[in-house]
C-alpha cells in the first residue's frame, strides 16, 4: 500500500510539471498574431496617479516630469506622490516636478508600500472626484500616450487595466538580459492572455483601477507583494485584468547580483505568501464556476511551488524507482516522444525568445543578452530557499539609481 501510494503521488506531481507546461506552451502559440486595439474613446476619464516612494530622492522628480509630459488633458488627471517615512529629498523633488506630495509618516502610520497606497488612495477620494486611478513606481517612467490608451481601454468596458511593461536601463549586461525577458514575456504570456479573454499579470507601475474598483479592493497592507495579491484577489472575484500594450509603461532593472537577488527573494516570499492567502479559493472558483481566468490564476499561482513540487517529484520517482512511471513510459513506449522531448525543449529556450526578440524588433544587444537568461536560472533554486526562510515582515528594498529620463527613452 505504502508503495502504491508513493507511486500515485510520483505520477501526479509528475504529470502536474508537464501539463502545467504544455498549457503555458499551447496558451503562447496565440503571440504570434496581434492585437485588436480598442476604438479611440470620445469621452475622456478624470484620472489620479499615485506614486508610492520611500527614500527615493533620486529618481522620483524623473518619474513625476514622465507623468506631468502625458499627451492627456492636463485638468483630467493629478499626480499624487507619496512619501513613505522618507528621510531625504524625496518630498521636495516630487514637489519640484510637479507633484502633490502626501506624507504617510508620524504617529500611527506605520511604513510599508501595501499601507502607504491604501491610506493615500482614501486621502485621494476624500480630495476629488476621478473615475480612475493609475499606479507607478518612483522608479519608473511613463509613455506619453500611456493615459490616452488607458482611457480607450476603461471606456470599451475593461475595470482594470495593467500596461505594457519594458526596461528603462539597459546600461549593463543583466540589465540586459532581464530586459530581453520583458519582451519575450510581452509576447507570449501577455499578449496571448489578452488575446484569449483571461486575466493579465499586475506588475506593480502601469496599473489602472477604476473608481469602483479601486473602492471596493484596498491595497493589502501586511503584503510583500502587493500587485500579485491585488491580482489573485481580482481574480478570485470575478473582475478580470485587461492588458493594454499601447500604455507603456518603463521600469529600473537591477545592475548589480546583489540588487537582483534582494528584489527577488523579496518577490519570492511575496508569492509564496499570496498563493497561502488566495490559491485555495482561486481554484475553488476555477472549478465550482468553471472560470477559465480562474483556472489560469490558480495554475499561475502554483507556479510558486514549483521547485518544492519538482524537488519532491525526484524524490518520490527514486523511492518508486521499480514502480510504474507515466513520463518514463511515455518516453520509452510512444513512437517520437523522445525527439519531441528534444525539439518542445528547445521552444521555450530558444526558438520562442528569438522569435520575439525578432518580432518586437529588439536591440541586437538584448537580443543576445538574453540568451544568458540559463545562467540567472542557477539562481532560482537557493532563491526559492531563502523566500521560504523569510518572513512576511522582510522588504528587502532595492536602491534605485537609474537616472534616465522619459525624453531618452521617446524620441
């Protein structure tokens, strides 16, 4: 019995890799056609941008001039900058620039990005009236069209949006290489959920609520990660994230090892976390409803436990070793799996990356840049560790120095 079971868990996990893979493959086939854009809008929408930034004097007035440059009725929209227990300049740059600066700071506020936009998105409704909001990051820039496509996008029916997202410092090699990724995914995990009616990914900058929305789900304040906890929240509400490629929207890349893996163990605990709180009840709806934005989101978000479910798979493959397994079988018994094997291996690695860095018309230098990406995914293994061992308290901020400007970036 204890083999049986030992086996029946080997082929599951097993099979859950592989089908879990081959949904994202036959889901990114849809990159390879375009987009409907949506009808240009004649009404235009009231708009607040709110800018969270904890000590970010640097490059905060950079990311408020790319605000205050939208080709957007100036009177529609505000920016609001807000400074979270900042102990520099912050305050006065984002002012200088053009910004209304909100101080979430003194007696009773505690800091945190997850607190400091839901206690600023109050302050904000309290202060006027918009029919949506738009969050970035201090570090980022955006497209002077961003505003223009987000209100055709609210205004063919969508109640969150989120941007297309690309690199605004591509100065040194894995600045390089993770802008490369930023493409790749574009076009074949962004685009091909647009496509297909499901739910985008939230990335932090770039996100536009409406007013509804943004009521009725406040920022989560104890979350490492509060885009992908915004995002499964949605989800497991029924709303669905639209993807709008023409509201770009540009983001700092780390230039150091170090910054690199600080923002990504930070990301990691932050998943692992929000798959605890919302995976359950993500696939829960996925199939009481049979919500295919559901079943994505759940899938998506299980992505978190790959590592532990692969370490386990070898694991219970070795124990089971004499036992019947269903990859092996299928290697060994069906005519040209193992040079399907081979050939569906080099899709993802290979032929889809150059193929999107193609079609998007990528630097030569990302384009090769990006083919290092194998060796950031050494990484991935002690990353996934070090998420595990900390806890939801740890922020692990990542300095910003990046001083590029929105005219370096559009002509």
């Amino acid at each position: 019995m204890g083999n049986f079971i030992l086996t029946l868990l080997s082929n599951l996990a097993q099979l859950f890799l592989l089908l879990t893979g081959l949904f994202y493959l036959f889901l990114s086939f849809r990159g390879f056609g375009r987009l409907r854009a949506p009808a240009r809008a004649v009404s235009k929408r009231r708009f607040a941008l709110l800018l969270p930034a904890h000590d970010e004097e640097g490059v905060v007035g950079l990311a408020v001039q790319s605000l205050a440059g939208l080709k957007y009725p100036r009177e529609l929209f505000d920016i609001y900058v807000v400074a979270d227990h900042c102990k520099d300049g912050t305050a006065a740059a984002a002012s200088a620039a053009g910004a209304v600066v909100l101080d979430h700071s003194g007696p009773g506020l505690k800091p945190g990005k997850g607190r400091a936009l839901k206690w600023a998105t109050g302050r904000v409704f309290a202060a006027g009236s918009y029919d949506a909001f738009c969050y970035f990051d201090a570090d980022s820039l955006a497209h002077p069209l961003f505003l223009e496509a987000m209100n055709d996008r609210l205004e063919a029916g969508a109640a969150a949006a989120q941007g297309m997202q690309l690199a605004k410092n591509t100065g040194n090699l894995l600045a390089k290489i993770l802008a490369g990724g930023h493409i790749v995914s574009n076009r074949f995990f962004q685009l091909p959920k647009q496509a297909l009616g499901l739910s985008a990914t939230l990335h932090g900058k770039g996100m536009c609520f409406t007013a509804e929305i943004a009521r009725r789900f406040p920022w989560d304040e104890t979350c490492l990660t509060e885009d992908l906890e915004m995002q499964m929240r949605l989800i497991r509400h029924g709303v669905r994230i639209e993807w709008e490629s023409r509201a770009v929207v540009y983001d700092e890349e780390p230039e150091t090892l170090s910054q690199y893996l600080c923002r990504t163990i930070r990301w990691t605990r932050g998943s692992l976390d929000t798959a605890r709180r919302h995976l359950p009840a993500v696939a829960a709806r996925a199939l009481r409803l049979r919500d295919p934005r559901a079943f994505e989101g759940a899938l998506y978000s299980a992505q978190t436990y790959r590592f532990a479910i692969a370490g386990c798979a070898a694991g219970l493959l070795w124990l089971s070793r004499d036992s019947f397994n269903i990859v092996l079988w299928a290697y060994a018994a069906l005519p040209g799996v193992e040079h399907a094997m081979k050939f569906l291996s080099l899709v993802p690695l290979l032929l889809y990356p150059a193929t999107a860095l193609l079609l998007e018309r990528a630097r030569p230098d990302l384009a090769a840049a990006y083919f290092l990406q194998p060796a950031l995914g050494l990484l991935r293994l002690p990353v996934f560790v070090a998420g595990l061992l900390r806890g939801t308290d740890f922020w692990g901020r990542t300095e910003h120095t990046s001083r590029v400007a929105i005219a370096d970036l559009v002509d």
